[in-house]
C-alpha cells in the first residue's frame, strides 16, 4: 500500500517535534527512516501508525486520508521497540492476540486462529516455543515473536521502531538478514526506524535521513553514501573529515594557501570540505596539498588511520593510511582527497539547496 | 560445568563481600537481641494478651461473648462497610492509577497529592469533615432531614468515612507499578486491533493484578480496623451503628474484658492473616512469572 505524508506538523505542547515533513512510500518497499536521537523519526513513525496524530498536514494510505482514523482502524503491524509482548501470554496467545480480539463477524473460529498462529510460527523460525512465555525467551526470539504477532492481522503496513536496538552485535547481523529475505519473501510495506546508519544502508530500499525534526535526504543506500546533499548528512552516513577551508578565486584554501582543490562553482567565503577517511591520497612531491602534523596513528584491521592536526588553528582529521607506509611519530603528512564536498558556511539554512560542489578525480 | 564454577565464584566474592561488610560477633549478637526483644515487647506480648485475656474463662465465655447479637451485629456491619468501601476503592485506584500512570494532563501532581491526602490528615479530622457536611448545623442537613435520608449516625457515614480512610491504598501501589510499565503493552493491544474494553481487560487488567491484590489486602484490614473516623460518625449505636472495633472500645469502656479481648481476638487475627497473605504476595511479586517490581 502506498502511504503519501504531506506536509505534516507535530507539536508536544509547545515542543515541536517534526517541522513540515514530507514523503511518500511505494507499496512493497522496504524504507528506513535513519536519525540521531532527537531527530523525530519515531515520531514520525508513530505518526504513521496512528498512536499520535499530526498538529498539522496528512497522511494518507492508499489514496484515502487516513490522519485521524485510530490505529485500530489503520490495521498496521507496529513492532516496538521493547516487543511490548504481553507477559502473562504464551508465544501462541501472543500471536493469535489479533485475530481473538476481532468482532465475532470478522473472527476466524479458534482452529483457524490457532493454525495461522502456528503457521506465522514457523515463518519466524520458531517452530516447538509456541508454549513458552516472553520471559523464557531470548531478544532475538522475542523480536521475531512480536514480529509474528503484527503480521498475524495482515497489516497493511509494517512499522518496526528500532527493530534491532536491544540486540547484540552478531544476533543485530543474522536478524537483519533474516527481515530481508522476510521482507522479500511477503512483501509487506515496511518503514523502520534506526540510528545505526550501518544498518539503514545495508537493509533499506530507500533512506530517509532526518535531523531536527526536518528531512534531510531521500534516497538509496547509493544516493545517501555517494551524493549527501548536506553537510549534516555527509557527517552522519559513514565516516567523515570535515577541514574548515576558504574559498578565494575559485581556489579552496587552508591556512591562506591554495591546496590544489578547485572550488567549482561555491562562492568565495568561508566553506566546509568534507571527505572520506579512505578517500585520499597521500603526496610525497611538491605542489599544493593539505599538510599537517601526526598526532596519533590506529591500527586497524587491513590499515592505519591517522589523525592530524591542520595549520595553525591544529583543526583534527582523521584519514587512513595503507599499513606499508612508514608514519612517524609527529611527523609531517602532506594529503590530497581523491573525492570530497565543499559545503558554504553559513548563509540561511537551506535544505535540499543545489548551492554545494561535489567532486570526483 | 562451565556454568557451574561461575555460580560457585560468584558464591565466593558475595561471601568475601559479605564479611568485608559485617559487623564483630559480639556486636551482631547484641544487635539480634535488641531488635527481637524489641519485637517480643511491643508486638509479640500485646499480641498474646490478646488472646490470654480473651480465653481466661476458657473457650466456652469466649464463643459465647463473639456470638452475644450485639457483637454478631457489629462484625456484620464490619464486613458490609468493608463490602461496599473496598471494592469502590478499587474501582477509584485503578481508574486513578490509569490516569495518572498512562495520560499527560494538566493538575496531575495536584491528583497526586490529593490522592495522598487521607493519609496525612489524622483520622478524627476525616469524621470530622463529614458531620460538618452532613450534620443538622450544615447546609445540607436540613435537607437530607426533609427527605428523611440518614448519613451521620447511620451506615452511609460509616461507609463515606471508611471510604475516604482507605481511598488511597488500591491508588498508592498501582501509580508506581504503572507507571514503571509504560504504555507500550496498551498501544500494541491497540495496533492489534483491541478495543480499550478489551485492552483493559486482557493487558492492562492481567499486568496489575498482583499489585491490586496487594492494594485491596492492605485497604480491606484498613477498612475493618479503622476507628477514629468511623468513631466521629457513627453514634456508637449499639447493635446498629457500631462496628468490631467501636464495639471493643465500648466494652472494654464496660469493664467487660473478656468480651472485649474477644471481640479484639477477631481484629488481631485478621490482621495476622493480612500478614501471611501480604507475604505470599510479595514472594509472588519477586517470583520470575510474577510481575517484576520495585
């Protein structure tokens, strides 16, 4: 089902939550909404399932708005962050939760609702649990269970908040796999939320990259990693440098001096230029580069990072260094980057504005 | 067995713990002792008077003074007060604890206090209030005359000053088991598909019901033992308006002691048998299944 939100507010008493947010869901897709704490993506989520309505705007499910229908009526599968599973149910009761509590003309009889429970069961690989409780169970266990239980109603959206949040690291990695193939195997409509970038990236169709209550970026895991439209973006997706430089007759310059970086097209001023960690290259010769002095190195799995301090005002990087190149204590280190983004400093806040240069060698 | 010698350390750095904690012997001993003899002197010695005083003419004196119709009378209007008093300060805490723990709304804390209230006015004051309301010098009084409705010096008074006693015990223990709870077992009956009857009844209801258990536990001894308030309000109306501990006071007023102890047998063993049962609760509280808490 396709889900439109047009230009919805959220105030909580004076605090606003989401300023004008805007963006549409295909049916099928798999959509991650990515944010640091703070940035509204639960609420928005929220939102969309109908356990808060909007101050302001709509939304809209398949065509009909649905901004003030209650969530029992939005029949979406809400998956919480805590499972929210009743603990006074058996896994079974649990999943058939759903389906008992419709009105006798719509209930299926309880052989049905028992078979379907069993069946979502096995669907989440927990064939022989049916009978235990929540508290006998582990988090990858529960998370599947209340999985299971939002799609016994047939949702027509599936809505996890922080599906993997609680979850170790190597439970985190196979569930993720696992909701995946899921999600391609039903293919129900699905929204996560989720700070972990890694995991937007790895698991989405689609990101939304959202900060202060705002949209930053909309786009595939390609879109977000390759082409970050902001400087917040850039700094929240992967690793980044940023260098404060200035921008003076189309040159970028550091400490006054040229670094042999062209600004196409960004204005002269101040400028922020962002870049990778593993996108630079390291310059032995002559010629303009940034300089600066090491001031700790880290070994890593199959490099170095580095961390250098730049010019007079000793602004940190940090970028990486192949692990055959000999980096001496507070040594010098002369750098280019091969990719990089030149955002302008200041200036009104523009979201989505064309006013920044990207650049690839 | 890897399992096995963790459980076995983790043993040992408690015990080691414990003794980098622990007082000398001797002053251990000498602690034990005063808290016991503590104990012995105030609570386990009254408690037995009680029933020594009341069994002094032997079993026959003490059946015969609890079945005597005045004392029938005063437990049966014991238990309809706490009848009528307990259930509706069950209804009233959760509806009150619901609120409180689950909504955000304008005059919570004032709710909060207000609820709490009961418990820091003393007793005769709460009597009080009611013959100040009800009473032939109030403004409602005339009036409740003319339609002939009793209030003070009758079983409705009895029932308000109990009620207002007891109002915050069912509230106090759901607020904070609610509250640490959260709402998010509520919204997903709710996604489900539930109506709030049905959210209420097979989530919410189920979640709380160890601590309203609890709650009623300690509203109903409350309820049958309260006497300042119902003191103020009832009259002292033999046979009519007096309930088991008025009835012991008025006895004992009598010099009729065996009676008395009798009478007060009964209230000491309620409140013993609130004891056990409060316990077993508790362990319930603490089991695994039970609902965590505190």
């Amino acid at each position: 089902m396709d889900v439109r939100i047009i230009n919805v507010r959220k105030e909580f008493g004076r605090f606003p939550a989401l300023h004008d947010v805007s963006l549409d869901i295909r049916s099928g897709e798999l959509v991650a909404l990515l944010g640091p704490s703070g940035s509204g993506k639960t609420t928005l989520l929220r939102l969309i399932a109908g356990l808060e309505f909007p101050t302001g705007g709509a939304i809209h499910f398949g065509g009909e708005d649905a901004s003030l229908t209650p969530v029992q009526e939005r029949n979406v599968g809400f998956v919480f962050q805590s499972y929210a599973l009743f603990r006074h149910m058996t896994v079974l009761d649990n999943i058939a939760f759903g389906l008992r509590v419709r009105p006798r003309s719509t209930r299926p009889s309880r052989r049905e609702i028992r078979d379907r429970a069993m069946e979502l069961l096995e669907l989440v690989q927990l064939q022989g649990l049916d009978k235990r409780f929540p508290t006998q169970l582990s988090g990858g266990q529960r998370q599947r269970v209340a999985l299971a239980r939002a799609l016994a109603i047939e949702p027509r959206l599936l809505l996890l908040d922080e599906p993997f949040g609680a979850l170790d690291a190597k439970v985190r990695r196979e569930l993720r796999r696992w909701l995946r193939e899921l999600h391609d195997k039903t293919g129900h409509t699905t929204v996560f939320v989720t700070h972990d970038q890694e995991e937007a990236l790895e698991l989405a169709d689609r990101i939304v990259v959202m900060s202060q209550g705002r949209i930053e970026q909309v786009g595939s895991p390609d879109d977000i990693y390759d082409h970050p439209n902001s400087p917040f973006v850039f700094g929240f997706i992967g690793e980044s440098s940023a260098l404060p430089v200035h921008v003076q007759d189309g040159q970028v310059q550091v400490a006054d001096r040229p670094v042999g970086i062209l600004a196409n097209g960004c204005g002269d001023g101040d400028a922020t230029l962002f870049f990778r960690p593993q996108e630079v290259e390291i310059v032995d010769g002559p010629g303009p580069v940034i300089a600066g002095v090491v001031v700790a190195t880290r070994r890593r799995e199959t490099n170095r990072r580095v961390d250098l301090e730049i010019g007079a005002a000793r602004h940190r990087i940090e970028i990486e260094v192949p692990l055959d190149r000999d980096i001496h204590g507070s040594g010098r280190l002369a750098l280019r980057p091969r990719r990089w983004k030149l955002y302008p400093v200041a200036g009104p806040r523009e979201p989505n504005a064309g006013n920044q240069v990207e650049f690839v060698d | 067995m890897a399992p096995d010698t963790a459980l076995m350390r983790e043993d040992a750095t408690a015990r080691v713990a414990m003794q980098a904690t622990t007082e000398s012997r001797r002053s251990r001993i000498a602690l034990i002792l005063c808290a016991t003899g503590f104990l012995f002197l105030f609570l386990v010695l009254p408690l037995a008077a009680v029933f020594v005083e009341a069994l002094r003419q032997g079993f026959g004196a003490y059946l015969s003074a609890l079945t005597e119709p005045d004392a029938l009378a005063a437990i049966r209007l014991t238990l309809v007060v706490a009848a009528i008093a307990v259930p509706s300060n069950a209804i009233f805490g959760v509806t009150a604890a619901w609120a409180i723990a689950k909504f955000e709304f304008r005059g919570k804390t004032f709710l909060t206090t207000l609820i709490d209230l009961p418990f820091s006015v003393s007793p005769v004051i709460s009597g009080l209030i009611y013959v100040l309301l009800f009473g032939a010098g109030s403004a409602l009084g005339p009036w409740l005359q003319r339609h002939g409705i009793e209030v003070l010096f009758a079983i409705p008074g009895i029932v308000l000053a109990t009620i207002f006693v007891t109002f915050p015990f069912v509230a106090r223990e759901l607020i904070p088991l609610m509250q640490d709870q959260g709402t998010a077992d509520e919204e997903a009956a709710l996604s489900l598909g539930a109506s709030g009857w049905q959210t209420f009844w097979r989530v919410t209801l189920p979640n709380i019901k160890w601590g309203l258990l609890y709650g009623v536990l300690l509203c109903t001894a409350r309820a049958m033992g309260e006497f300042g308030a119902v003191s103020v309000v009832s009259g002292h109306i033999r046979g009519l308006t007096n309930t088991m501990p008025l009835y012991v006071e008025i006895l004992y007023n009598e010099y009729s002691f065996v009676a008395a102890f009798a009478v007060a047998s009964l209230l000491a063993l309620l409140a013993l048998m609130t004891l056990v049962l409060k316990t077993l609760l508790e362990l319930r509280f603490s089991s695994p299944h039970g609902v965590a808490r505190h």
